[in-house]
C-alpha cells in the first residue's frame, strides 16, 4: 500500500540530511515513510556515487583556516566543479569540519576524517555530501601551526590560506595578519634558508650551473655562478628574506624585528593553479 508522503515530511528530512527535495520524496517513499530507513537509503546513495565517481579529479573546493587559542589550522573540502564549491551548503559543511578541527585539534588528515560530528564521522558526511551534489569529494588538504600567537588569513573565494605561529605572546593583529598575507600573496617554499629541503636546494644548484654552462661560462665558475642564483633564491623564496610586500625596501626579517616578533611556523593551501 503506497504511503502518502507529506511536503512537512519532505522538508523535515530534508532539514535532517540536507538532500534535495526529490531525493528526500523518493527516499521517503522508498522507506515507506520510515524516517530512518530513508536516511540510510540517502547515505547509500551517498555511497554509491563516492564509488562511482572515485576515479574523477576533484580539483574545486573550499579552503578555510581559524586561529585560537595558540592553535591554528587549515582544511580544504575538494569537489569537482565551482558551482559546487560556492554553494552555501557545501562551505557550511567545511566550516562544520573546521569547527570541529579547532575543538578536537587533530594532528593528521586521518584523524580529521575520523572526527565525529553530529554522530557520523567527517569522512561519512563528506560521502553523503557527495551524494547529494553527485561529485566526488574529499577532505584532501589539512594543515596546522602551534605556537604563543596564531593567526590565519583567507584570501576571498576560499580557495586559498594561510596561517602563521608566533614565539611571542601578543602579538598585534596586524602585524601577525601581514606575515599571513605575506605568505599567501609570496608563496615561499620554507620559513627561511636554513629550513629549505635539502632536494630542493639541490635542483636550484644544478638549473643555475645548467643556465650558466648555456650562457656559455667558463666550467670552472659554474658552482660559483650556481651558488650566487641560489643566493636570490633564497631570497626570493624563503620567507624571512623575501622582500616585504608592504615596504620592498626592507626583509620580512627584518619588519619582524622592528615590532619584536618570531614566526616559528607558517602553512599554505590553496587550490588555485599557480
């Protein structure tokens, strides 16, 4: 016997679930008005569509970042297309994550998909978001800082931030935000040289001895030569030494001096191709 479904019942389930309202209609017919057994059917199709669509690149999404309490972080939710990642729904659930991030503070991206929210872990709410939009999804990017002052910076679109630890307690707002825009406008590869992956120090070495030898300089100056272009790269790249985007006059290094601050630890995510 077929069972009259309700649009108070549409809606409530879709209040519940968050699944559009002919998803929640057929699932609750489907359930024949059990509430609970229309949600599992919407998680299922959640699933389904995870599993479907496993192999698709999920290369749109939300970045947001939050600093308190000495502890800052960031977390990217990836989805397919950009009409997805700016629907409200889907930034609320990356909030949702984030708070809960900033409660629990995790310390790997496992543990954030291992978080409970509203009795369902973050990884399952990811998959059931997904069957609600039919794209793929994915907690893909988390990152955090520690240290006496925090701060984070989101540059508008949500598709990329930054977040900055300080050893100083204090630290003015401004201050710590200009560092945070600093490394997202800069894009630096380390805090400073000394913090600069050995790999990377390396490659930097061989293209500025492969540039000079196509330039057609002696052999014997090319690690000379090499060492003088890693020295601007340095500079250009490491945080501390890159020029101020406020004052290119003066180091980042040195506008921490003048107002008496230390970054001990900064992150970048951004979606963004660059």
């Amino acid at each position: 016997m077929a069972v009259s479904i309700s649009m108070a019942d549409i809606s409530k389930l879709r209040t519940m679930t968050g699944a559009g309202m002919m998803d929640c209609k057929n699932a609750l017919g489907e359930a024949e008005g059990d509430f609970e057994k229309a949600i599992e059917i919407i998680r299922k199709k959640g699933q389904a569509i995870a599993a479907k669509r496993s192999d698709r690149e999920a290369s749109e999404g939300c970045v947001l970042a939050a600093a308190k309490d000495g502890f800052a972080a960031i977390v990217a939710l990836k989805c397919e297309t950009d009409f997805v990642a700016k629907n409200a729904d889907f930034i609320a659930l990356t909030q949702k994550i984030l708070d809960e991030i900033m409660a629990k503070k995790p310390h790997s991206l496992d543990e954030v998909n291992a978080l409970i929210i509203d009795g369902r872990t973050v990884a399952e709410l990811v998959t059931e978001r997904s069957g609600i939009t039919g794209e793929k999804m994915e907690v893909d990017f988390y990152e955090y800082v520690e240290g006496a002052t925090v701060v984070e910076y989101i540059h508008p679109g949500n598709k990329l931030a930054t977040i900055v630890a300080f050893g100083e307690n204090g630290v003015e707002r401004q201050i710590a935000r200009d560092i945070a825009m600093q490394a997202a406008a800069m894009n630096p590869v380390s805090l400073d040289r000394n913090s600069v992956p050995e790999k990377i120090i390396a490659q930097e070495l061989e293209i500025g001895r492969e540039k000079a030898r196509e330039e057609g300089k002696p052999e014997a100056m090319l690690d000379k030569i090499a060492q003088g272009r890693l020295d601007k790269f340095f500079k250009d790249s490491t945080l501390l030494e890159q020029a101020f985007i406020k004052d290119s006059k003066i180091a980042v290094a040195d506008y921490l001096k003048a107002n008496k601050a230390t970054v001990t630890a900064f992150r970048r995510i951004t979606l963004n191709q660059e």
